[in-house]
C-alpha cells in the first residue's frame, strides 16, 4: 500500500457567516476576503506540513491545482512542487495535477515536469487533470465543449516532448509549434508515472485503461458515496481485460486520528464542518457547463446507479455539514489507529486501492493539529497497512529515482560573503 | 402543430436537420437552443404566410458536428453552406435568434450579397463589458425558465420531453443543443464580430423582448450603430429573451411584415 500525503491549502479564515453572505467558495470569491499577510504565513506552513509528512515516511507528497479558489491555493502547483523538490529527500512528488488544457502551449506543462524530475532526482508523479468545471471553463474561461479534445491533444504533445530525441514539429487541432524541443527533459525515461485524478467518467476511465495509467478518484465525499464509483472503474478494467492490480487505482480520503475516537471528534470536528460548511459552499451553477459531461458518461449516469454518487459529488447538493453526518457517511474517517487503519484496510480491500491520497489537512486545521495526525497516522496506522499488495503486485506506476541524488546544501555564510 | 417535411443535409459530412413548412416568400430560420429542439406556435405563425426552412446549425436539435467546428469561421462556413443545402437563393431573408443569431449576423457580414434581408432576434455577438450579457450556461435548471422567458411556463413546456420520446435520447439532444450553442458562444466576449459588423449592408430589423434579462435591450442600438445598411429595431412588449415562445404571433407578424 502506497500512502500519499495531499495538501489541498485551503484558506483557513474565511467568515463564520461564509456559507449564508457569500454564494460561492470557487470563480466569484469575493476577493477582499483574501489576506496577502495572512497567505503568507499559510503558505509556508503548509509547505512545513508537507515536508514534514515526507520526514515522517510517506511514500509522496501530493499538492493539485485549482484557481479563484477559496479551499485551494495553488494556482501553480509546479512552484510548490520545485521547492518540495529541494526540501525533501526521499519521498515521491506528486503534483495531481496539472490542468493540461489551460496551456498555451502545453510544452509549458512537459518543461516544469521535467525540471521538478530533474530536481528531484526522478521522483515525479505526473498528474494529468482534466480540471474541474469550476477551474477550466470558468475561471480560465476554457470552452468547456472543446475541453477534453484540448486535454487529449496536450497529453499526446507532452508524450511527444519527452521521447522524441530530435526536434520537431506539431501540428495540431488546437496548438501548433513549428519548433518543439524540450529542455530540459525528465530523468525518468520514456516519462515520469501518469497518473489521471477524476471524478466519475466513463471516458476517463477507458483512457485510462487503454493508456495504462492510474486512476485516482479524487472525491471530497469519502467512500460511502464511492462504491458505484469505484465499482465503474474496475467493470471497465474488466472489459478491457486489465489486470486487478490495485495500484492502477487511487482514492482520497479524509482522515483524524487520535488516542481514541473521543479525542478525534474533539481534534477533528471544527476542521471537518469548516471545509464541508465553508470550503465546499460552492455554487451549483458551475458545476455542469454544457459540453462537460460528455455523451457517453451522461448515459451512463441516467442508467446506473452512479448517478445517485455522481449528484452528490458534482452538484454539492444535499452535504452533510455537520460532524455525526459527515462520519456517518463517511467524508472523514476518524478514531483511534486501530479504528483508522481497519476503517482504511476495508477500504482498500473493498475498492481494491493500492494508493490511498490522505487527506490529513483539512478546513481551518491548524499547524500543531496537523502534525499531530500526521504524525499519528505515520506512526500507528501506517506500519498496520504497509504490507497491503505489496507482495501480491508490482507497482509499476511509481516514480523510479536516481540510485545515487543530490540534495539541497546551503551555501555557507563565509562562502556567500566571499 | 408540426413540420410538412423534414430534409437532411450534409454539413461537412453529418447530418443535419432542416424543417419546411407554408408556401409563399422563402425564410430561413436560424433557431436557439430551445426552439431548434420542437416545433412551436411560432413556427406555425411563420409558416402560415411564408416557406419556412428552420434550420437546425450543427449540434443543434436534429443536427450533428457541432463537435467538429471549433471556430467563429467553422460555424460562418457551416451555416452557409446550410443555407445553400436548403435552399436559400441571393436576396432571400435570414432569421437567426439568440447564439445562432451571431451566425447569422457574420454569414451576413461575409456574404453581405448572399443576404436580402436579415432579422435578428436577441442576437449575442457583441459584448460590453459595461453591460455584460448573462451567463446562461451557469444557472441552475430551476432558474432557466425565468431568465430566457417572461412566461416561465412556455420555457418549461418547449425544453420538455415530447410524449414517446425516449427520456435519456431528447435529455442527451438538449445537452447536445446547449454545447452547440456553447461551443458558439464561451466564454462570452465579442466574437469579433465588432470588426466585420460594418460589412452587413442587407436591411435589417432587430428584434428583442423588452423585458430581455439575457442579452440586454441596450444592445440594439450597439448592433445598429455597427451596421452599414438600414437598420430598424422593434421592442416586443411582455417578452423576454426567446420572444419567439413569450409572443410568438407578435415576434412572427413583425418578421413577416419586415419580409415582404
């Protein structure tokens, strides 16, 4: 079992009356509630969190992307990435993703991956979103009709970028360049791991199949709600007679540890109605923009029971807000490390997940809370599951490093002055 | 109340659906979303003293290939040669509302001697950032109604499933139908039209429901200002933005009378 550790750095001070002055957390936020100050001090703490996780043992550390944002700052999630880079030694970096279609030209996304694997010795997971309604149609005013041929056509440039030894040319649909030559180009050969977060559709999960990459389900609903879901998945693994190897998948999930579940409502309660009252308050109008969904996953979702997951997950609509319900329906799993890590094994078994994204930041938690439960989780739950597939299946999607890396050294005092 | 034919024709190798009803003069009709979905009063009123071809652009009700045109000349191209397919001789009256109106108006302003006589209804295109238009692709289903009609009801009534149709098909064509029209129109700037509206010298009438809350009234006179040939605009009382369901006999007589 894989365990990466994701920060989404959501804006920890947005109002108590969020939910009933304000319409929208995503696109129209209102930006007077942004304090550069106080971003100041989020942004590099957070960064502390991360490293901290990677110090602690996880096997990645996973930052995403999302714009006009107020649960998600990392409009560039490559900056962060790069210094992680610097920072951390050993663990995989996993930026979930780069929203491949917002470039222009997408060359721009196979550079900054190539210079964070060559920083990091080869250490990049590459994370190839299609990016959220919210994210590309709206705030970055992509025509969400064209959305995924621009994605498709990026991906196969960026594939190009990084296994073509010559210089050439492209001339595509959406992009052209007369001149493609990428500089640098990553350390891990033919390209770092892809892997593809989403949401539920159909033509996601073909894709990735046919291109044998993973899938990560990257819901903010727990797994309650992503059964049918996940389910989909495997049915069309099937079909395309895949193996079941468990770590084609990933899943995110919130999770609070403590000494026992008492302590972990207490620790956990404030973060978890903070980000499902205030950082999830989004509008429903920009959740299905026409052209979206495509044809095939429309159908899908009138027909099956994917349906009853996919409203809930896409239209925020009927939440639970508050603590009972968000455990009850399992948004967050809490409790003691016992608790945490059979709640995690019957998840893995049941969805057959060999990577687990953990969600150990959440909402308004603050620094101490979250190396608390990172350190918890590192600690206690994780010895409990390591061993999950491990010697069942190969992991042939993870990052394969440099035997022998160069890490950060700081310049000495003495040398600087000279 | 429906079409006497139903003709397909070829719009860069998919089919497209072209309705034919009356006898008299020839008029072209470029319809919206909603009214390329289901024939309507409003057809019918057209069609009483006129040959109506409504003309479904790609992606719109009945048609295909919306997906294949990625640009403002791929839809100019399209709905040409649409016309041409269906009909449409040098001199004749083109109809376009709402999204497809922008069409309309750029076929006119390429081709402004293919063009005799063009009426705009509620036509995008132009875009103040003053006076934005809405965003009609961020509502919520219960709201559309009220925006794009003075008479919730009609909306409702002309986006629902006809009796027999299979539910999953007509929702996918309506999906369909709104893509097409977003494929035109996202992200809602200027389709550049403001550089090329001087070259649209056929008469035109501008037509808008006063009580438009999509594309605001004001627009009319941006639309006329750019215009080389003679303009006229006419408000129609009690309607909104698809005045062709709020008052469809009013919006067809002053197109009618514009015609002959």
């Amino acid at each position: 079992m894989r365990f990466l550790w994701f920060h989404l750095m959501p804006y920890p001070d947005l109002p108590a009356d969020f939910k009933q002055k304000h319409h929208s957390v995503w696109v129209d936020i209102d930006p007077k509630l942004f304090d550069p100050v106080r971003a100041h001090q989020i942004y590099n703490e957070y960064m502390d969190e991360l490293e901290y996780a990677a110090e602690c043992g996880f096997d990645a550390i996973c930052v995403n992307e999302h714009h006009a944002n107020g649960y998600g700052l990392m409009p560039s999630p490559n900056l962060i990435a790069t210094s992680l880079a610097r920072r951390t030694s050993d663990a995989a970096i996993c930026v979930l993703g780069s929203s491949l279609a917002l470039y222009n030209p997408p060359t721009r996304i196979a550079e900054e991956f190539a210079m964070v694997d060559c920083i990091s010795g080869g250490r990049l997971i590459a994370g190839f979103p299609i990016g959220t309604p919210m994210d590309t149609c709206f705030a970055y005013g992509q025509n969400p009709s064209m959305l995924r041929q621009r994605y498709l056509e990026a991906h196969d440039l960026i594939k190009e970028c990084w296994q073509r030894d010559e210089v050439f040319s492209f001339n595509g649909r959406f992009n052209q360049q007369r001149y493609v030559n990428t500089w640098p180009r990553p350390v891990q050969q033919p390209c770092p791991p892809i892997w593809i977060p989403g949401g539920g559709s159909v033509d996601t999960w073909a894709w990735c199949g046919v291109q044998d990459y993973v899938y990560c389900y990257t819901s903010y609903y727990g797994h309650v709600s992503a059964a049918a879901t996940m389910q989909g998945y495997w049915n069309e693994m099937a079909q395309q007679k895949k193996d079941r190897n468990p770590f084609r998948a990933g899943f995110l999930q919130f999770v609070g540890v403590a000494e026992n579940r008492d302590e972990a409502i207490r620790l956990y309660k404030e973060p978890a109605e903070y980000f499902y009252n205030r950082s999830l308050h989004v509008d429903p109008r920009y959740a299905t923009p026409p052209g979206y969904v495509t044809e095939a996953t429309q159908r899908m979702k009138m027909k099956s029971q994917v349906k009853i997951a996919a409203d809930r997950s896409q239209l925020f609509g009927s939440l639970q807000n508050e603590i009972a319900g968000i455990l009850k329906e399992g948004y967050v799993v809490i409790g003691s490390p016992d608790e945490v890590a059979d709640q995690l094994r019957a998840i893995a078994r049941e969805f057959n997940v060999g990577n687990l994204l953990m969600l150990l930041q959440f909402g308004n938690m603050d620094k101490e809370t979250t190396m608390y439960n990172t350190r918890m989780f590192a600690e206690r739950v994780m010895p409990q599951l390591a061993d999950l597939f491990e010697d069942e299946w190969e992991h042939k999607w993870w990052p394969k490093p440099l035997a022998k890396r160069v890490q950060a050294a700081p310049v000495a005092a003495k040398v600087a002055a000279e | 109340m429906s079409p006497s034919r139903t003709h397909t024709v070829e719009i860069a190798g998919r089919p497209c659906r072209v309705w034919e009803k009356g006898s008299g003069p020839s008029l072209f009709y470029f319809p919206s979303t909603a009214l390329s979905l289901k024939w309507s009063s409003f057809h019918d009123a057209l069609a009483a003293r006129a040959r109506l071809f409504a003309c479904s652009l790609p992606g719109f009700g009945g048609s295909e290939g919306g997906d294949a045109i990625d640009d403002q000349l791929g839809w100019c191209l399209a709905g040409r040669d649409m016309l041409l397919a269906a009909g449409f001789k040098p001199g004749d009256t083109l109809v376009g509302s709402s999204a497809a109106a922008a069409v309309a108006v750029d076929i006119a302003a390429l081709w402004p001697d293919l063009i005799g006589k063009l009426v705009l209804i509620g036509p995008f295109g132009l875009y103040d950032m003053a006076e934005p238009t809405r965003d009609i692709f961020a509502l919520q289903t219960k709201e559309a109604p009220g925006v794009f009609c003075e008479n919730p009801g009609a909306y409702s009534e002309q986006m629902a499933a006809p009796a027999g149709e299979e539910a999953i098909l007509w929702s996918i064509g309506v999906n369909r139908a709104h893509e097409a029209a977003a494929r035109i129109l996202w992200p809602f700037g200027d389709t550049r039209l403001s550089r090329r509206l001087h070259r649209v010298t056929a008469p035109t009438l501008l037509l808008w429901g006063e009580a438009d809350k999509v594309v605001p009234p004001s627009y009319a006179t941006r639309f006329a200002d750019g215009m080389s040939g003679k303009v006229s605009t006419m408000t129609i009382a009690r309607g909104g933005h698809l005045v062709e369901l709020d008052r469809p006999q009013e919006t067809a007589a002053a197109i009618l009378a514009f015609a002959q």
